[in-house]
C-alpha cells in the first residue's frame, strides 16, 4: 500500500521540479535583446546630436555606434552621415585653432593709442617663442615687426630675411630700432601684410643676439582676422 503513495509523491516532486524549470527559463533574460535596446538608445542620442549641431558630440556618439554594435541599424544609419560630420568638425575645429592663435588689443601707448594683432611663433615654442606684431598707431602710423623675449636679433642697419609664403621662398627688408628694443621692424609693412592675409603658414630666419643663433620661426597666420584689427584715428597735428 505505501509503495503507490511514494510513487505518486514523487511523479509529484518530479512535475513540481519540471514547472520550476520550465517558470526559470521563460522568466530568464533574452541578452541578444538588450544590445539592440541599447544601440537604439544611442542612435537617438546621436540623432539629437546631429539635430541640434553639435559635432564634436555627434562624432564621438557615432564612432561608439559602429564600434560597439558593427552591423546593427544604428550602425548602417550612422556610417551614411558620419563621414561628413566628422570631415565638417575637423575643418571647424582647425579653423578656430588658427583663429585662437591670433590676439587682438587697443590700449593706450606712449605718444598715443595702439590697436596690434599679435601671433606667437609656433616654432620654436615655450619660452623661445617670437612674437610677430601688426600695429596701428595714432602717431607712428602702420608698422609690422618681430619681438622678441631676448636680447634680440643681429641686424646691422638694414638687413634681409629670408622668408617664405606658404613654401614659397621671399625676402622682407628689416631693420633693428635705434632705441635699442629686442625687434625688427619690417621696411615694407604694407606689403608684407598684403603678403600675410593671403597665407596659410609663413617662415622668417633670423639670427639671434643670444650666440648668435640662427633660427627658422614658423607662423601659423591663417586664422588672421583682418576685421578684429582695428583702425586709430590719427591724432591731430600740433600747430
């Protein structure tokens, strides 16, 4: 008489085991679902991104896409307008490099007001670096120079430097100032600057003072803003 009982018990424990199992796995998580969730998600980030314009954004959320989920929608759909954006941001972000380069002052100045436009050598850099100076005065008038941090540059009266446009080789006529300042003014200032708001990148050689170091400064000049160097009215002549 037990021998039935304890049959039935255990078909019982055995159909009680096979619906926990069986509850197990219908309740377990589907992971090939979740990456589709998520590139999903990010595509709508991306999408966002690319709406409202923000590249830099765009770009970094599009490479993520492709990366993470290669052969995904999100993925097929980024790669048609990725290139472009990441093409735009880079040519972007190069032109406010250049632009960022340059800095633009009005200020008052010994005999009157100056308006410069000043940009640091790229090469050499740190505490090396020349400055090249674009200068508007009410008194002395328009002037394009070279100063520098040191004790300034061999020059003896006039001098010619050897420079170059854009790989295209030159020379700019220059003299060392009487008053003794680590400079040297450029002879044709308007021709230079003429020169300058066509370029990319100009080269200048020059001698320093200090051991008489020969140097190739390198200026970066393609971000110049001829509009954010501003005229001085000249100041009245003395009677």
């Amino acid at each position: 008489m037990n021998l039935p009982r304890l049959g039935l018990v255990a078909a019982t424990l055995l159909a009680i085991a096979g619906c926990s199992q069986s509850g197990d796995q219908a309740q377990a998580p589907q992971p090939a679902q979740a990456p589709a969730d998520a590139s999903a998600q990010k595509l709508d980030t991306y999408r966002q991104l690319v709406r409202i314009g923000n590249d830099e954004m765009a770009v970094t959320m599009g490479k993520e896409i492709v990366s993470r989920y290669p052969g995904s929608a999100a993925a097929q759909e980024v790669q048609q307008s990725l290139p472009a954006i990441e093409k735009r941001y880079t040519e972007n972000s190069e032109k406010n490099r250049l632009a960022g380069l340059w800095l633009y002052q009005v200020s008052p100045m010994a005999g009157g007001t100056q308006s410069t436009a000043t940009i640091y050598s790229s090469q050499p850099a740190g505490d090396d670096r020349v400055r090249l100076v674009l200068r508007r005065h009410t008194e002395w008038g328009q002037s394009a120079f070279l100063f520098s941090s040191g004790h300034g540059f061999v020059c003896k009266a006039n001098c010619t430097l050897k420079a170059s446009f854009d790989g295209k080789p030159g020379g700019i006529k220059a003299f060392a100032p009487s008053t003794g300042e680590p400079a040297l003014l450029f002879n044709d200032d308007k021709g230079f600057i003429a020169q300058l708001e066509k370029a990319k990148k100009i080269t200048i050689d020059v001698t320093l003072q200090d051991g008489e170091k020969k140097e190739t400064l390198v200026y970066e000049v393609g971000g110049f803003d001829p509009a954010k160097w501003q005229p001085v009215a000249k100041s009245a002549k003395k009677k």
